[in-house]
C-alpha cells in the first residue's frame, strides 16, 4: 500500500504493520494494525497528516522520500498517542522547516511525552482554516475520540475527511486489498473491536462528535488505522448504533474456573438463558480474547461474571474481567455474580464493589459451596427468570 495516491497530490505514506499481534501489551490484534499517514501537497505548502508508531519511524521516512517531495512544512498532529505522533521527533530532524500544527492540548501532551520544542508548533483553534495553496485544511475539534485533545482536518476542495483514531480499525493491508474498503463485511467485526476496545467509554460525546461531523461532505474518510471508506454512511451508522443506549436481548458470561464447579455453574446458568431465548455470550477467562469480551460488552442487556474463590476473593482473572467492565463502561443494564467457593471469603463483595461504579442494577448473585446441587441450580434457574423480565421490562423479548 505504500505511496498509493488517494487522489492527485495526495499520497498514502502510511506504515501495515500485519504482523503486530497485541496493541498496548493489552488489546489482540488478529488482523494486525496499520498507522495511516497522508501526504497533501498544495500548490504552496505541503502538510503531512499524522505520522506512525515510533519502532516504525524508518519506514514511513522511507515512505516519504519514495514520493519525492522533499519538503514538509506542516505536520498536522490530530492526537498526542504515540502510534500516530511518535515519529514527529525524527521528521523534525528530517525536515527542519516543518512545523507541528495541533491544538493547544496536544501541544502539551507533545511536549512533555515526545520532548518536542515549543518553537515547532502552530497551534490552532476548532473550526480554524490552513491554506496549502490550492488545497485548503479545516481543523474540527472533536475531544475524546478517545483522548482530550483529539480532532479531525477535512480537506475541503478533495472532500476527505482525515478522522484519526475515530472510524479507525485495527485492520492490516493485504496484497489483494486496496486503500478503501470494498465489502463491509470484511470491516465490520476490525472496526468494532477497535470500537469496543477504545471508544466505548466515551459514547456521550461520540454522539456529540457524530452530530458535528454529521453536514460534511465527505468523498473520503480516512483515519488512522486501517482501511479508508469511500462513504461516511456505513462507518457512522455502525457508531450511531453503537454509541446509542439501545442493548440486545444477550448476556456476556465471563467465567474462570478452577476445579469445575464454577465451570458446572456456569455451563448450567448458560443453557438456562437459552432455554428462555437470551443469546449468550460465553467466554472462559483462562483464554478469553479481550476484544471479544469488549464487542459483546457493546451489546449485551447484562453481564455476567463468574469466579470461584481464591485467597479469599475472587480469582485474578474474575477480577480483570470486572476491571474491563468498569473501565468501558458499557451500556449494559445489569449485572450479577456467579461463583463457588469452598470455606468462605469475599468474593462476591469484591466483585460487586468493582461493578458499582458501571452505573448498572446488580442482581443478587448465585455463590455455591462447592460443586453446584440441586438447590443450586434452581437458584441459578431464579437469577435466568430475574434477568428475562428484566429483559421484558426493556422491551428486548
Ligand atoms: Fe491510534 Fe489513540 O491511537
């Protein structure tokens, strides 16, 4: 994909990175990543659009001198993080008339993460324009896609909409793809990960960012990581979705276990939604991929954790679970707590105290003493009914 052109003077310069399999140490990249960066020369100025993950700073430098344009004088820094500033120091070095252009905020986070110097920036204002000659920039401020400072540049005579992380999806090039996204269905599940696993916590003001973004006419959308739509309508649609309150009638089971009677408890609470038309989302923690987690957490009406006891509390891994709960502050309705236990401890009240702050009704929990019995399961067959009229009470059966 490298140097393909989007349009007349306008260069793909970004760096696939297909093989990169985990993003943060945290979030699995099965497809891979890319970090998108464009080249816009105008008839007076040429501006770089964001640049690449630092271990690949070689690459996209090489990138740029394949186009043979030998002068940047803006590199437009629509966000602080490092997968897309984190080769600003080494092209300042490279092209000592550039300039960074960004908002005040992004300044800041650039200064002190990168050590970039105050007399390389211009920083401008939401709704500010920057003429390149025969090309115009109009910089839109859009804050928390997922960081404070982030915004958005449309190219107003190209009618391209460079979107940075917002839209993006952690999709790697292949030798068959092209640029722009062909058949959605390839995209959807990439761009819902990456939703899911990064902008969910933030879907009040990706609405409010939606709706500002909403009148632009855009020919191109082109973020920050993987492929670029020829259509705003698909990738705003799925964010609209989303970002809405609207959940399915689904519960997201995630569960470790440790001898097999949290696993018993589990598998038995599994199948009795089921029986009562829940789709069920069953993860086991021992392998869970988090993305997965974090997609069916987009959704789900409720959640469900559960964990046997260990060192008196819930096992580590049960706790992570509850942890990424809390953080993407999903729009689930409900939550509860399954679980054995073997002489005691406070597993269940660890659990709850993490999941108080969601903002969600918790359930009372179903905690078993050993392997489950046959009061057991009909506690648990209780907690299923609970969560079907909760269901029917939401207008989801
Ligand atoms: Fe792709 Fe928030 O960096």
């Amino acid at each position: 994909m490298q140097n393909a052109m989007l349009k007349e003077d306008i260069y793909y310069v970004g760096v696939n990175d297909a093989a990169r399999r985990v993003f943060d140490e945290l979030i699995p990249l099965p497809d891979g990543t890319t970090y998108n960066s464009y080249l816009i020369k105008g008839s007076s100025k040429t501006a770089l659009i964001d640049t690449a993950d630092p271990p690949k700073t070689d690459v996209l430098l090489k990138n740029l001198e394949n186009t043979g344009i030998n002068k940047i004088d803006y590199i437009i820094s629509h966000h602080g993080e490092q997968d897309h500033s984190g080769s600003i120091p080494a092209l300042l070095l490279a092209y000592p008339g550039a300039v960074v252009v960004t908002n005040e905020k992004c300044r800041s986070e650039l200064c002190s993460m990168l050590k970039v110097t105050p007399d390389r920036f211009k920083i401008i204002e939401d709704g500010e324009e920057l003429s390149l000659g025969n090309k115009t920039l109009k910089f839109i401020f859009t804050p928390w896609v997922h960081w404070p400072e982030t915004f958005v540049t449309y190219l107003a005579e190209d009618k391209i909409l460079f979107s940075c992380d917002f839209f993006g999806s952690h999709y790697a090039f292949n030798a068959k793809d092209g640029l722009f996204v062909e058949n959605t269905d390839v995209v959807y599940l990439p761009a819902k990960r990456y939703y899911a696993e990064i902008m969910s916590p933030f879907r009040s003001v990706i609405r409010k960012n939606l709706e500002k973004i909403a009148g632009i006419d855009v020919k191109i959308l082109a973020p920050s990581h993987g492929p670029l739509y020829k259509s705003m309508d698909f990738i705003t649609e799925c964010y609209s979705q989303w970002s809405s309150d609207s959940v399915k009638n689904e519960v997201l089971l995630a569960y470790v276990s440790m001898h097999g009677s949290t696993e018993a408890i589990a598998e038995y609470f599994g199948n009795a939604l089921k029986k009562r038309g829940i789709e069920v989302k069953a993860f086991n923690l021992g392998d869970a991929d988090i993305g997965e987690i974090a997609m069916a957490l987009t959704d789900a009406a409720t959640a469900v954790i559960g964990s046997p006891t260990v060192l008196a509390g819930p096992h580590p891994k049960a706790v992570f679970a509850a942890y990424l709960v809390k953080a993407l502050r999903p729009k689930t309705k409900y939550l509860s707590v399954i679980g054995s236990y073997g002489w005691g401890g406070k597993m269940v009240e660890q659990l709850a105290d993490m999941l108080g702050s969601v903002g969600a009704e918790i359930l009372d929990p179903v905690i078993v003493k050993g392997y489950p019995a046959t009061d057991d399961f009909a506690a648990l067959d209780a907690l299923a009914d609970t969560i079907l009229e909760k269901h029917r009470d939401l207008g989801l059966v």
